[in-house]
C-alpha cells in the first residue's frame, strides 16, 4: 500500500489518542467552564497506577478512580473557591501540577518505568498495531460512555441542567455542589484512563503529562466550548492534519502547521468559541 | 467634601505628588547606588537578570492584571528581544565572517535574515519592534474575533510551544537548541568585565523605572480607566463607542515590546539565549512571580519577578528539588489565601493601620 | 527621621540578594573544593543525576585513599535544572563564589556550550563527560566522553562489516543528531552505502506512528537512531508494534544506555545494537571494582553506563593530574594533563594534548533480555580522539567554519 | 430616523423576529412594549449590531447598519443602556461618564491623564443628578444611582438615538419618578426608544407605542390607542403579573 494511503488509519489513530487526552478535559471544561491545567498530572497519575497495576485490563478501572478521586479531592480542596475566576482557577491547577510532577519523582524515581503491553495486544492489522485499535476503541468507547452519561442518566441530565442554568438548578432542588464535584471526578477520571492508553505508545515518568497537555488543550480551543462534538472532530481533524503534515514535512513542522491551521480556523469559525447574551452581558 | 480652596490646593497637591513619588524614588537610590556599591560582582549580575524578568512583568502586569490577557506566551516576546540582540553581538565577533554556530550546523553563508542585524540600531529596533509586530499581528487576529479568557491564554500558550518548536528545528539560522552564546563585546566594551557589567546593570535598572514610570502614568490615564473598562466589561465598553479589540491589542503590543526589550538587555547581562528561555515552563514561571507579587499592581508585579527570581537561586543553592514544591505550594496559597498577592497583603496591613 | 517603608523593603531586599556575597573564607588548607554541576531537576535529571553519583563516588574513593596532595575533596554541588542559562550562572558561581578548583559538570552540548564561555573567561575548568557531536575543543575544557570517531564512525564500521549498506537516519532535533548525521551521509557517500531518508523530531515528541511508517516504507537495513531521552522510549515502542524487528531491521542507537533500557522496556529494545566506549559488563579488573563499589554505594539494582563511567574517570583523571603538577592551579594542571594514561573500567585512556579529549576504545554491543549489554565488537585498541575528522579525507568540508 | 424593514431573526429555528417594520421619526420618545419572548430586546439588540439579522434592513440617519461592528454603530450616534446596567464598578462616576464621552478623541490622546471635567460629562453628571457621587466608585452605587449612571453615560456619549433598555425595572417608586423626569427631560432633545414593562410609567410618560407579540408588530399608536385595542390586552395585559416577575429579575 502507498505510504500516504497508510497516513489515513495513522492520522486516525493520533486522533483517537489526541480525542483520549482531551476528553477528560473537554468534560470538565464544557461542563463546568474550568481550564484544567493539572490534567497532564491526572494522565500521568493514571500511568504510574497502570505501572503499579501491571495489568492492562485491571488498570483502567483503578486509573479512572484514582485519576478521578485526585480531581474530586482538588475540587472540592481548591477550585470550587474560585468558580468565579476561572483564569486564576487555570493557574492553580498548573501549581497543583508542579507539586504532583515532583511527588511523582520523588515516589517513582525520576527515570522512566516500564508498563509492559499485554501479550494479546501483539501485532496488527495491517499498518495499525491491535494496541492502536485498543486506543481507538477505547477513545470511541469513552465518548459514547460520557454521551450516553449526560443525555441517558439522571445525574447526567442534572448536569446538563447545572451548565445551562445554575441558579435556576440550584433552586429547582439540584445539589449543584455534587454535580461540580461529580463533574470534576469524572473528567479527571477520564485522564486516568487516557493515562493507561499512553502507556502502551509513549514513556512514564514524571514529565508525562507535559507531553500531552498542549495538544489536549489545543483540542479543547479547536473543538469549541466543551462540545462533546466539537471535540470528537477536532481531535480526528487534527490527528489526520497532524499524519500528513508530518508525512509530507516533518514532525517540527507539522506542529507549527498545526498551530497556524488553528489561528487560521478560529479566523473561520470563532462562533464556536464564544457565547454571548445580550441581556446580561459578561 | 470640605476641599481647602486657593493655594492650599495646589500646595496639598504638589505634597500628593510628592509623596506619590517616594517610594519610587527610595527604591531607585537603593536600586541605582546602593546595589552596585555593596552587591558582589556575581550577584549585581544576577540582580540584573532578576530586573530584566521584572521588566517582562511589568508588561505581564499591564496586560493581565490591567488588561484581563492572560499571556501565557510572554517568553516568546522575550525571545525575539533576546535572539535580535545575540544576533547583532554575534555578528561584531564574527566580523564579516559567519557566527561559530552556523560553522557546525553547515551554513556556509550568512543567510540573508541576519544581514541587517549587523547594525545595532536596527537589532535594537527589531528587539522591540519585532515582538511589537507580532503581538498586533496575533491581537488582531485573536481580539478581532472575540477569542479571550481561557481561550487566549491557551493560544498564547500554544504559541509559545510552536516558536520553541520553530527555533529549535531552524539551527543553521537560530543554532538549534543551544541557542546562541559565547557573546564577547557589546559596543566595544568587554562583556566580561565586570565594570560593563555593572553598566549594563545599571541601564537595566534605568530601563525598568523610567518604562516603570511610563506604565504607572499610562494606567493612571483615561487610556488605563478604558482597559480597566475592557477587563471588567469588554462588550459594555462595545457601546461606549471604543473597539475593544484594538484596545487589547494595543496594550498586548506595549506588554509585547517590553519583553522583547527585556530580552534584548537580558542577552548581554546574562550571556546566553536559548529556546529553553521561551517556553511554556519559563512564560508560566513569569506570570506566577507576578500572581505572587500582585497583578492588580503594577510595582506588585515587579516585586514578585525579584523575589520570585531571588527565590529560585537561593532554593537550588540549598536543595533543588525543593523548588518545584515551594513554587507549586507557594502558588496554590497565592491563588486560594491572597489573589491580590503580596501588593495585596501590604495594602491590607495598611488599611488596618490607617483604620 | 521616619524612613520610608518602601525604602526599608528595597534594603532588606537588598541584603538577601547579598546574602552568600561573603565567600566562606577561603578554603581551609586542607580541602579542595570541586564542582559538581548536572541538572538535579528537569528532564535531563533522568540522566544527569547518575552521572553526579558516579562523580561523587570517584571524591569519596580518591579521598579514602588519602585525597589529593594531602587534601580532602569536598564537592560544591549545583543544580543545572536541564537549563542552559542555569548552568552558565551556576558555573559562574562555582568559580566565582566557591571558587572551585575544577567543575565536573554538564551532559547536553547546549549545556557545555553554554558553560564554554564560562571557562574560558574565568580561565577554569571543566571537565565533560558525555559522548558529543565534536568540532570543538576548548583550552578550559576536558572531554572525558567520546567525539565522533570514538563512536558515530565505529558505528558505521560496524554496520558496513554487518552488510548493512542501506540506512534511515533518526533524531531528535538538535546540534548532536545533525552533526552526527552530516558525517554519517559523508562517511556513506565514500563507501557506497545509501541513505534512504533522514527524518529529525522535536525533543520530548512522542508519537512516532508516521516516522514508523516512512522507515518501515522504506525498508533499509538498519536505522541509526541518535533520538534523545523520552522520544526514545516511544519509538521503541511504535517501532515494536509495528512488526519491526532487530533481525529483520537493526536500529543502532548512540545515546540509550543501561538505565535508559528499562524505561524504554527491554521486550522493546533487545536485540538492538548501541555505540559506546564501555558497558557494564565490559571486562576489565578496574571495571569489576567501579560495578562493585557503585551498587555498594547506590544500591544493587543500579547499573552502571558509559557517561557515569566517563563522569568517574574525569575525576580521576584530574586528581592525577593535580598530582603531576603538584598544585591545583588551572594553567598547571592543563600543562601537566596530556599524557596522563590511566586504566580505567573502559581499559586504557589517553589524555590527549593537542583536544584534550581521550584516547578511547570503541565498542559496540547488543541489549540483552536481561537489560544489560553484552559486546559484540570493539576496536580492538583506543582509538586517538580527531573532533575535527582531521584524519578522514571523506570529511573534509564537514568542520565547518574553523 | 430609524428605520427597519422586515427584519427577521432566527436563532436555531426559532424566529424571535418576524419580519419586523419600525419607523422612529426624529425627536420621538417611542415605547416598546409586549410580553416576555415578544422579541423587543432582540429588536434592540439588532439596531445595535449586536445581532446579525437574517434579513432585512436596519437604516439610521441615512446609513446601513446591518454588519457594522457595535463601536462603529455607536459612533454614528446610536446609544443604549442594558437591563441589567453594566457600570465599571473599579471606576468612579466621573471616570465612567468621561469614558463614556471619550470615544470621539482619537486612542492616543487618551494617553494622557483626565483633567478636569468635560462639558458632556458635566452635562450628565448635572441631568443624572449624580453631581454628590461623581468621586465615589461606582461599584457602592444602590441600583437606581446605577441605572441613572447608565443614561447619564448614554448622555455623556451624545448620541443622536438613545435605546433604554427597561430603564426602570427594579426601581423603587421614587427613583421611577425621577427617572420619568429624566426620561421627559432627555425626550425634549433626543430621539429616545424604551423597552419598558411597566404600565404605569407608560400611561404617564409615553405618546406613541409599539406592541411586539411572537416577534411581529401587534399594534401602534397612542398609549390610548394601544390600551383599548382588545388584542393587546389579550396578549399583554392577560400575562402582566408574570411580566413583573420577570421584568423585576436584578
């Protein structure tokens, strides 16, 4: 098969792992309006738990919990003082995450660890490896569960409720504290989980989630505010830009193509990021 | 209000003014005779590589604790200053010849970007106006379509990714990682000695107040009430008549050209420019000195690029891995106990004194 | 007199920047300070952080056996935190404030690059111990680790015996790769081998899959791979699940070492081939002792690797020659250091007098199942360090401007 | 003066204006009344360039105003106030009229200190009758003192087309009345549009209304006109007491 047809399932695949990375942080962005910059240590928290774990299988579960109980401990801790500054909320999280980089170091060592692959994951079909069909199956598997979260589920629904009203939830009898706390669980919980993806592609040390949070972040400003959509076709758009950018450049170049592509779309489109009611303005 | 009438007016304002004007003064006596006459030759240097990030956050106080930008991407300011004025300092020494880097990266002649920079006065202008440039340039773009908030920081932040990226991958023309170093003379003078040092310090300490003074009277202007304005409501100020857009952009721009003249002084003070220097990491550490120091004041933002600046030195002298740590635990405290910063904390000890 | 407030801040200010300004007294007579300078923090501490152990291994081992000229070393150490500025500063500190007698230090060329100035201004010393692109060779500096023809060069002789005449070029982005990269085109172009592709990544990149695919499109015999640090792991990684294998495809790398092997996985990287001048198992008695003592020290699990190695040696290295020159002035010892030749745990080095490089010995090994690397080549006697590539007519026009 | 002709406006398929025709002649006071959802801010809101209608046209003073940017509606003299009123609270009133009345001076002159008082915000701050308050920040201002800052700063911008967003709304009986003085008062040398719900501020300060209903123009005329046409009171009247509620919303 020609190489650039090839591109196509790997640019897919950067997507899926791209989409994985960000969902987590689209969630709690989309829901709650805060810019989670401690979400590379969340990934990163739920590496060293698929290292700690050892097995692949067993580590998702554990990885979203304990992803997830960091990011309730932090909310409920930290940011839900400053909901109302949410660029403040955005330079908190960073701090946390310096702290949770260098406790990283200090419990694992600063070199790298080993996660090993599961045997089943083996081979491939085709250009794709199984351990890349797992990320995407894992990445589509992830957007379904949160879909079928906030349109399926009760306290889906009370979120849903929650991020177009809140005061109006929040007099309608809707506990607004629990659903932000719940909220923040669960987005972090899906790093967790975006954690142990990694570990089948990319090395786990400390410094792992610095790897990943611009492109997740990247992913969140390109797909627009929180959009469950709006990021599923940004992180595929962006995955396949990024194959063929670097297919037909090279890796540095793609990344500055991928960023002026960006600006350039924002150009196009800025209605997805932003709101604006014209009774009470900002 | 009893407001005293005829001269006693202009008396109590002339005393205002002058009162206004003591603090400053006393730092700079201290800042401009007392540091160069008491501070070892080692430390004044790197007192002036503090007040080079403090001319960075002076900026970064304007656009974010005046403007609401949160620019996470000032590194990237700073760079431009700083690679302008190693390129025109490389190109003295090479005399004609091609700098040492290019030598190894396998350029074989001088490419023509770097041609004017042989000339100081246009490596100067570029230090600032290059950064200038690109901050109307990204201003436009991003203020015209209404991306703010989160949004920008996270784009400025991006951007500082991309140019990282784009200097590293660019050696023969940036030497690559390494950046550019081994700097000998500046002006004639040599930068090793330590008398030039002291020079330079004392420009940097000169550059900071007089652009110190600037901003202050530019704040205090209708111009800083309208981005004060703009901060608390952009779209009200919409129909005021103003163009909020190019108001950020315009005040991007001047916290823009700051840094890059910040990194234009800081090349020769501290003898290295390298893309580790604009990243994400050393953006963010800037915005924390000034977050610690008190955005919502400029001389806040100031103090907290020294203290913050002193404060790295002194803890990775002592134990290096605590750094991260204090860094971290200092901010979450910052952000959650005292949003205003250490600006904030003073003027509430004198508030309660005063009540 | 009330003094204003503000005033009293800037002076108190003042006086903690001051503080330290007061050297300690000079050295008491019977110490000698070294200085240790390698990141502690930041992404090369991975690295760095071993190599300062080995260093500070060699102070305590030259100190148990009476020191030098009578005196104790005491190692000032400092953290480069991975930042090239930060390790000009530092090393200004060291010579400055500490006033050090040498400083063992750096691992990146940024680093040593930034550190060069440094010296030479300072007229003091340093002492690097990494394996690096050549084409310099400063009077203040002492290069204990290999220049290219004490590893890129042997590499591809080692390759050309193997067969392997069709090659894909992989690196990080940097000075190293890309020097390392130029000579390797050269040294195919003079001896018939062909190169297929030459592909360069930003540091820290982690996804490999369209890299994976250009290589495996290509399909040359072996790859020579100078990525750094984490971007290594995830190519192993990428480059494994993609069916590639180290019969079928040998990727020789010449910057993963022992500790480097684990993180990567040794399921993903044995079989592979690496360049150095020393591995843990190379046999030789002073080998046998440095192991020892370094899992004494550090613990059982540790392993040892070329650049601790060549950090251990720089110290000994130094100390003999302080002991030729009977003093620890800098213009002394650089007088008294070419010539020195010591048994190390890589057999014999040489230092240099006209680069102040060493005389290595080049070899080559393969990673076992077992994380540790057996050797499979060498060449056979240390090979005269030439950073320029002086002596290889095929490279002429590769050293660049001087 | 202003003129809009069949102005219609969509937001995902739900026409909140249809087909909308509003004449304002110079020097009128005009209400614009209708239940909640009837579109009236939404009207206002297109004048002002702060939505893009789906078609139509909305001229002014002979120019076009569909597409222009909301500062360059505003410098061709068309103001407005917001329901809920957005005053810069770090400021103090002066300071928010005089940037009020800046924006004709070009950016670079703003770079000096203000100095003194200008006529305009003289003007506003004597009207608006915020004279006392001028050095307090606006941010202690009670909600009426803040509504008054508002049109005072409308005032200040000298607009030719004042648009007030239910100036009244919240205000206790007093402050309604003097914002009726005001109101009448700005009404003698402007041309002044009003949303506004409540009645009796309505019977006594309007002369012409119109009624908007499910985004289309019910009924014009005098306030009595209005008040005995049997479909408004259908409409308007029959869902008053929950127009209250709303309207009183802070």
């Amino acid at each position: 098969m020609p190489a650039f047809v090839n591109q196509l399932p790997i640019g897919l695949s950067i997507g899926a792992v791209l989409l994985l990375i960000a969902l987590g942080l689209t969630f709690t962005f989309g829901q709650m309006g805060v810019i989670n910059m401690a979400h590379g240590s969340f990934i990163m928290a739920g590496a060293y738990t698929a290292y700690l774990i050892g097995d692949l299988l067993l580590a998702l579960p554990a990885a979203f919990l304990v992803a997830g109980l960091m990011g309730l401990v932090l909310e409920r801790a930290a940011i839900r003082h400053l909901y109302a500054r949410p660029l403040d909320t955005l330079l908190l999280a960073w701090g946390v995450s310096l702290v949770l980089q260098q406790l990283a170091r200090d419990l694992f060592g600063a070199p790298n660890v080993q996660v090993p692959a599961p045997a089943w994951l083996a081979g491939g079909i085709g250009i794709l490896p199984y351990n890349r069909l797992f990320i995407m199956a894992l990445a589509v598997a992830g957007v379904v569960a949160v879909w079928a979260y906030l349109t399926r589920t009760g306290l889906g629904r009370r979120t849903q409720a929650v991020v177009q009203n809140r005061r109006l939830a929040a007099t309608s009898g809707i506990d607004t504290g629990r659903v932000d706390m719940l909220t923040f669980f669960i987005g972090s919980g899906l790093a967790g989980v975006a954690g142990v993806a990694v570990t089948l592609i990319g090395p786990v040390g400390p410094a792992l989630g610095e790897v990943y949070i611009v492109d997740a972040f990247l992913v969140v400003v390109a797909g627009g505010l929180g959009q469950l959509r709006g990021a599923v076709l940004a992180a595929v758009g962006l995955g396949l830009l990024n194959s063929y950018a670097e297919f037909w450049s090279d890796a540095s170049l793609a990344k500055v193509i991928v960023f002026a592509v960006i600006i350039a779309f924002l150009q196009i489109r800025p209605q997805g990021m932003f709101v604006l009611r014209s009774r009470v303005l900002t | 209000m009893n407001r005293p009438r005829g001269m006693p007016v202009l008396r109590s304002r002339v005393l205002t003014s002058i009162r206004r004007h003591v603090p400053f003064a006393a730092v700079a006596v201290v800042a401009l005779v007392a540091a160069p006459l008491l501070l070892e030759p080692f430390r004044l240097g790197l007192l002036a590589k503090y007040l080079c990030y403090a001319i960075v956050a002076l900026g970064i106080g304007l656009a974010w604790g005046k403007g609401g930008m949160l620019t996470l991407g000032q590194g990237v300011f700073f760079g431009l200053g700083g690679y302008s004025m190693a390129m025109y300092l490389k190109l003295t020494e090479a005399e004609g010849g091609l700098p040492d880097f290019m030598g190894w990266s396998g350029v074989e002649e001088l490419p023509a970007l770097w041609a004017p920079f042989a000339n100081p006065v246009f490596a100067l202008g570029m230090a600032v106006l290059g950064p200038v440039l690109l901050a109307v340039v990204l201003g436009t773009l991003v203020f015209r379509q209404r991306v703010r908030g989160a949004y920008f920081a996270i784009l400025t932040q991006a951007l500082a990714a991309a140019m990282v990226i784009l200097l590293v991958g660019q050696q023969g023309l940036t030497g690559g990682t390494n950046g550019m170093t081994n700097f000998f003379e500046l002006f004639g003078q040599d930068l090793a000695d330590d008398s030039t040092q002291r020079g330079l310090y004392l420009v940097v300490a000169s550059v900071l107040g007089l652009l110190y003074l600037g901003t202050r009277q530019l704040v205090e202007s209708r111009y800083g009430r309208l981005l004060v304005a703009v901060r608390d409501g952009e779209d009200r100020v919409r129909f005021l008549g103003y163009d909020p857009a190019l108001v950020k952009t315009v005040t991007f721009a001047l916290s823009a050209g700051m840094a890059g003249l910040a990194g234009a002084l800081f090349v020769p003070v501290v003898g290295i420019i390298s893309p580790a220097l604009l990243g994400i990491v050393p953006s963010l550490e800037l915005v924390v000195a000034v977050a610690v120091g008190g955005r919502h004041a400029l001389a806040g933002a100031v103090l907290g690029a020294v203290v913050m600046g002193y404060a790295k030195t002194a803890f990775s002298e002592q134990f290096a891995d605590g750094w991260l740590y204090l860094q971290g635990a200092l901010f979450i405290l910052v952000m959650t106990l005292a949003p205003k910063g250490i600006a904030g904390l003073v003027g509430r000890l004198r508030n309660a004194r005063a009540a | 007199m009330r003094i204003p407030r503000p005033l009293v801040s800037a002076m108190l200010l003042l006086a903690l920047t001051a503080c330290g300004t007061d050297a300690e007294s000079a050295a008491q007579s019977n110490e000698i300070k070294v200085g240790l300078l390698h990141s502690l923090s930041g992404t090369m501490a991975i690295s760095e952080v071993t190599v300062r152990d080995a260093e500070l291994l060699a102070i305590d081992e030259i100190n148990k056996a009476g020191g030098v000229l009578g005196k104790k070393l005491v190692p000032v150490v400092e953290d480069g935190a991975s930042d090239w500025p930060t390790f000009a500063e530092k090393a200004t500190k060291l010579i400055r404030q500490d006033k050090v007698a040498a400083v063992f230090g750096g691992w990146t060329s940024a680093s040593r690059k930034a550190m060069l100035p440094v010296f030479e201004r300072h007229k003091a010393l340093l002492w690097y111990p990494v394996q690096y692109e050549g084409l310099e060779s400063s009077p203040y500096i002492f290069y204990t680790g290999a220049t290219t023809n004490q590893q890129i060069i042997p590499g591809l002789d080692y390759l050309r015996e193997q067969g392997k005449k069709r090659l894909f070029l992989v690196g990080s982005d940097y000075v190293f790769p890309r020097t390392a990269n130029k000579i390797i085109k050269a040294y195919a172009a003079a001896n018939g081998m062909e190169i297929l592709g030459e592909e360069y990544t930003p540091l820290g990149h982690t996804e490999y899959s369209t890299l994976v695919n250009k290589v495996t499109q290509a399909r040359p015999d072996a790859v020579f791979n100078t990525l750094n640090g984490d971007s290594n792991v995830a190519f192993f990684k990428q480059l494994k699940s993609a069916g590639a294998t180290a019969e079928s495809m040998p990727v020789l790398s010449v910057s993963i070492a022992e500790e480097e092997v684990t993180g990567i996985g040794v399921d993903n990287i044995a079989g592979h081939p690496v360049a150095w001048n020393y591995y843990q198992t190379t046999e030789t008695p002073a080998n046998e002792a440095f192991v020892q003592a370094y899992k004494a020290k550090y613990g059982q699990d540790k392993v040892t690797s070329d650049p601790m190695e060549a950090g251990y040696n720089a110290v000994y290295l130094w100390a003999e020659a302080v002991r030729k020159a009977g003093t620890t002035e800098v213009e002394a010892v650089r007088k008294a250091a070419p010539g020195i030749a010591l048994e190390r745990p890589e057999g014999l080095v040489t230092i240099d007098g006209e680069n102040q490089h060493l005389y290595k010995t080049a070899r080559i090994g393969v990673i076992q199942p077992d994380g540790l690397i057996k050797q499979v080549w060498d060449s056979g006697e240390p090979i005269k360090p030439d950073p320029y590539l002086k002596g290889y007519p095929w490279a002429a026009g590769l050293a660049g401007a001087k | 003066m202003l003129e809009l002709r069949d102005v219609t406006v969509e937001f995902d398929g739900f026409r909140a204006l249809d087909g909308v025709d509003l004449t304002v002649p110079e020097g009128e006071l005009r209400f614009l009344i209708g239940p909640n959802g009837a579109g009236k801010t939404t009207l206002i809101d297109v004048i002002t360039g702060l939505t893009r209608p789906a078609a139509g046209s909305v001229r002014f003073g002979g120019h076009d105003l569909v597409g222009r940017k909301e500062h360059q509606i505003v410098r061709l003299g068309v103001g407005r106030t917001f329901q809920t009123s957005v005053v810069f609270e770090e400021l103090t009133v002066i300071e928010n009229l005089d940037l009020a009345a800046g924006f004709r001076s070009p950016l670079w002159s703003l770079a000096r200190r203000r100095k003194g008082v200008s006529e305009a915000v003289a003007e506003a701050l004597a009207r608006t009758g915020l004279e006392e308050l001028a050095e307090r920040s606006a941010g202690v201002l009670s909600h009426g003192q803040r509504q008054w800052l508002e049109i005072g700063m409308l005032l200040a911008q000298r607009p030719r087309l004042l648009l007030l967003d239910e100036p009244v709304a919240g205000m206790s009986k007093d402050e309604r009345a003097r914002t009726g003085e005001l109101l009448t008062e700005i009404a003698r040398d402007h041309t002044v549009v009003v949303v506004e719900h409540d009645m009796e501020f309505l019977r006594r300060h309007a002369s012409t209304v119109t009624v908007l209903h499910e985004g289309k123009v019910l009924v014009e005329g005098s306030v009595e006109q209005v008040g005995a046409d049997p479909r408004v009171q259908e409409v308007y009247l029959g869902r008053r007491k929950a127009e209250d509620v709303v309207g009183n919303r802070p």
